[in-house]
C-alpha cells in the first residue's frame, strides 16, 4: 500500500477525468491520498473532496508565490477549516524567489503567520522551497517550528540540508525529480536519509516521474517514486512502502 502525501486532485488538469484519475491510483494501491488546498479556490474543492471519498485527506493553507493576495481574513478562514476532522496540516506554505509575483519581504511575513496559526491549532507545516532554502531554513528556525514538526515537500535540496531539517522536526518528502537521470541531490538524500524520516509523494499534476517526465502526473505514478527509493537503498520496494506509508499515518494521525 501507498499513500500519496502531496497531490493537487483539486486541480483544473483533472476537471474531465477525476473519477478515473483516482480509480487508476485505487487500482495501484495507492490507498491513501492528501490532497493540498493553496488558494481560496483549491482550498474549497480540497474539502469538498475530504467529504466525498473517505480515502482523501486536506492540507489547507497559502501558497508563497500568491502570498501577495492572502488577507487577514483567509488566515482566519484557514483555521476555521483546521477544526474538520480531515484537516491534517497547514501549507503548502514557505517561500519561492524562482516567480516575482509576491515581494520576498511579503512572503515571509505570510510564512510566519501561518507558522504561528499552525501552532495554535496544533496542526504540522507543509513546506515549498524554491530558491529560497538559506531564509527557509531561518525562518523555520526563529518561529520554532519544530513544536509542530512539517514537511519539506518535494524535497531537492542536499543531504546536509535534509538532516538540518530532520532535527528541526520534520520529515523528508520526494516525488518524481528522484527518477530524473540528472537529479543528483534528491538521489543522495534518497540513499543516505533513514527511512524512518521519508515520505512520497506525486505533486501531481506536476513533476511525473521518469518515464512519464514532461506529462500530466497523477497518484497512480507514486509507486515509480518509491521503486526509485528501493533501488537507491537497495532495499524492495515492499519495504518502502511499508515504511513511507506507516511514516505518513503517524504523521498525519490517518490510522483513524
């Protein structure tokens, strides 16, 4: 069995096929599946899916790329939303300086809030890093985030970094660049990071995994993200599975 721990199900990409989307991943056992809301309009499909499938779980929180548009009102409405019993985090939050759209002092001021209202309500961080991993890092550390814990969520910094955030409470999540021939720094943390501390994940629509690179993803590709794992550890992809899997239960408290 595996669970997707990151997967935009609530996505324009998946408005003509959804219902086959989620058979396909169903079908390759992947059993499990959190879908992140990140802007009003993602946010509310993400719970309207928690309440048709009893498989799909939500993270609710404020992109970095649109932190610009996100008001005093959204954050309130977040935690509104954190009290439903398939709310399991807060994010994707963090930081992205790859798009211009939000001021880097903006995003900031947006990642530390939600960092503080995901202490209040007692939920982990799920976090975006683009570009952005020295003021990442920083932050996460002045706003103590690890009495919540989180996840690095699609992890593509270095193995350095990975144990950084290991200490700090959180947990190592990789997707499809860790298939991608030249993707050198997610292999290594795939190989030298304990499997206690991995998640998968697909970010699907984005980032398929080799040797669907370049098209749609969806959850059913997750089980590529976790052979790749295996082979690098040189462990069966059994053992991934069961590992990730219990990793992401525990983490999310979904062994309800």
């Amino acid at each position: 069995m595996f669970i997707d721990t990151h997967v935009h199900l609530n996505a324009d990409q998946y408005e003509e096929d959804l219902q086959e989307v989620i058979d396909r991943a169903l079908e390759a056992n992947v059993k499990k599946m959190v879908v992140i809301g990140f802007d009003r309009i993602t946010i509310e499909r993400a719970m309207k899916l928690v309440e048709e499938y009893s498989f799909i779980y939500a993270v609710v929180g404020w992109h970095p790329v649109d932190a610009i548009d996100c008001t005093e009102e959204d954050l309130r409405w977040i935690e509104e939303l954190a009290a439903h019993e398939k709310v399991v985090g807060i994010g994707e939050m963090g930081l992205d300086y790859h798009w211009d759209k939000s001021p880097k002092d903006i995003q900031q001021e947006v990642f530390r809030k939600q960092i503080r209202l995901a202490q209040k309500v007692k939920l982990p961080i799920i976090i975006h890093n683009r570009d952005a991993t020295e003021d990442v890092i920083r932050i996460l550390q002045e706003e103590e985030a690890y009495l919540t814990g989180g996840i690095m969520h699609c992890f593509g910094g270095s193995v350095e970094t990975a144990k950084q955030c290991i200490d700090m409470n959180f947990m190592i999540s990789l997707g499809g660049p860790v298939t991608f021939k030249n993707a050198k720094k997610p292999k290594e943390v795939a190989a030298e990071i304990p499997l206690e501390y991995l998640l998968i994940e697909t970010d699907a629509p984005y980032l398929a995994p080799h040797p669907h690179r370049g098209k749609r993803n969806e959850p059913a590709l997750v089980p590529l993200v976790a052979e790749e794992i295996a082979r690098l550890k040189g462990i069966s992809i059994e053992e991934v599975a069961e590992a990730t899997t219990k990793n992401a239960e525990r983490f999310f408290n979904l062994a309800k």
